[in-house]
C-alpha cells in the first residue's frame, strides 16, 4: 500500500511538472480563464511552490495583455506577495523559478501604471525596485523597463570597453558625428544569429553615413549544451561562435561585460540601441528587428 501511495504521488507531480508551460500554452491562445482554471487546479492539488509563484506571474502578463489591467495588477501583488514569503527561505536567486516570478511582477505593475498614464509613478517604483534588487539577477530586467519608459531622448550610457573581441572598440564619446548601432548579443542566442544578415545588410547601406555598429556581448558561466565554463573557456567558445556564426560582422568591435548588460538593460537578446550623431538614444529595442524597421529608424536620424 505504501508503495501504490508513493507512486501515486510521483505520477501527481509529474502532472503538474510543466505548469508554467501550460499556462504559458493557454495565454499564447488567449484563453486566460483556461490558465487560470490551471493555476487554481495546480494549487488545490500541490500548494505553493516557486513553479506556481510563476505561473501567478504569467496570469498577471496575461491579463496585461488582454488589457485587464485591474486584474494584471491583482496578479502581480499576489506574485509579489508569494515571492516575498519564499524569500523568507532562500535567496532570490537559490531556483530558477523566483528571480521570474519576481521579475515580472515588478515589470506588470510599472506598465499598468504607464497604461493608466502614470510614467512618473511607474518609474519611481522600478527605481525603488531597482535599489532594492540591484545586486540579484533581476537587475537588467529591471533597468530594461526604466529604459523602455525613458532612455530615448537622452544621452547613451557609456560601454565598458576593456575586454573586447573583433576590432578596438572607441568610446561612445569619441563615436559622436556617426550614428550608431549598438547590439547586443549572446552566444547562445538563435535570434541574434537571424540578426546576422540584416546587420551585414545596414552596415553596407549605410557605410556613406558612417554608420557604426558595435555589438558588446558578456559571459554566462557555459558554454554548448550548457557545460559550465571558466571565463577563459568561455571567452574562447564566444569567439568561436563569432566567426562560425558572424563572419560577416568580424571587423565589428564586441566589448565582453556583463555590466553593459546591466546597465543597458539588455536582459532580452537582441537588444538593440540605436544612438544619434549627438550621442542621444533615438531607438531602444529589446528583441529582434527586421530590415525594414531597421532602415526606417535610422532613416528618421536624418
């Protein structure tokens, strides 16, 4: 009897193992009662676990989406709320699952605000967010909002420069009188290898304005197949994956730091900036852009 009571169990949670998945399944269909019908499911039978705190927080995204902000907003509290009482157990970042979680309930309840006309309210909380989390790995996601709510029409943050791979990378300073484009890339990153062609294609369309492109990168501790990696083994594979999957864009300098990535933001791969002749960022896009979009952004630099 103990034996069919323990397998039982195992076969339980073996159900629920991917319940962020289905959740995540059922928003991309946008049936937001299906995801919630799952998460309620999930927690009558297995309680509160990081695995749920994160599906909460993809209620709350899904519900920013349908434009409920009420209950996008009521989500990220609740998301908020189970974190903080995890955190009372471990570090943010000890499981996968929290720094999420955490992450984007902090994201739904600054654009809720920014959707009901409250920029300066949404930038003070993740300001204040940002203070408190600045050394866990939220912190590029954090910034990155900051930067999605205000860093166009300012001056472009500067680059650590000092590690590099390609050409010697200039200052951003020394930059100004050229446009430039700013990607930032991992090595592990399928749609910044599809950026490849389009980058290839606006260096050589505007070589006549002196267009610059510089495309700073950073470690993650692995390298293929998520192998762990020192940072001199990495630093190898990166260049690796450089010339086997960027050999057109060789000559482009690729300062390596994770402070830029912290400090621009770029917790999504790509990101990409595009800064003005004056050192102003005209463009701050975190994805993927096409050819099109591309042009048309830096059309508009004049």
């Amino acid at each position: 009897m103990r034996l069919k009571l323990i397998a039982a169990s195992l076969l339980a949670a073996a159900a629920w193992a991917d319940i962020t998945t289905d959740v995540r399944g059922a928003l991309a269909k946008s049936n937001l009662p299906l995801a919630e019908s799952l998460v309620q499911n999930y927690r009558a039978q297995q309680g509160v676990t990081p695995d749920l705190i994160e599906a909460v927080s993809w209620l709350g995204r899904g519900a920013l989406a349908a434009k409920q902000f009420d209950q996008a907003e009521a989500y990220a509290k609740e998301t908020e709320k189970l974190s903080l009482a995890e955190l009372k157990k471990r570090p943010l970042d000890a499981e996968p699952h929290l720094p999420l979680a955490l992450g984007a309930s902090i994201e739904v309840r600054a654009q809720v605000l920014n959707e009901r006309g409250q920029r300066g309210d949404a930038l003070e909380f993740l300001q204040k967010e940002l203070a408190t989390y600045r050394s866990t790995s939220i912190r590029a996601r954090l910034q990155k909002n900051i930067h999605l709510l205000s860093l166009e029409g300012r001056a472009a943050p500067a680059l650590d420069e000092r590690e590099f791979l390609g050409s010697k990378p200039k200052p951003l300073s020394a930059l100004k009188g050229s446009p430039v484009l700013v990607f930032f890339w991992a090595h592990w990153c399928p749609d910044c290898k599809r950026e490849v062609a389009i980058l290839n294609e606006i260096e050589k369309e505007y070589a006549a304005k002196h267009l610059v492109i510089v495309a700073p990168t950073q470690r993650y501790g692995y390298t293929a197949r998520g192998e762990e990696a020192g940072p001199a083994e990495e630093l190898k594979y990166i260049d690796e994956v450089r010339h086997k999957f960027y050999s057109e864009l060789l000559d482009i300098p690729a300062p390596v730091s994770e402070e830029n990535f912290k400090n621009y933001g770029a917790s999504t791969t790509p990101t990409l900036v595009l800064i003005d002749r004056q050192g102003i960022v005209r463009l701050y896009h975190p994805g993927a852009m096409t050819l099109e979009e591309l042009r048309a952004a830096i059309d508009r630099l004049g």
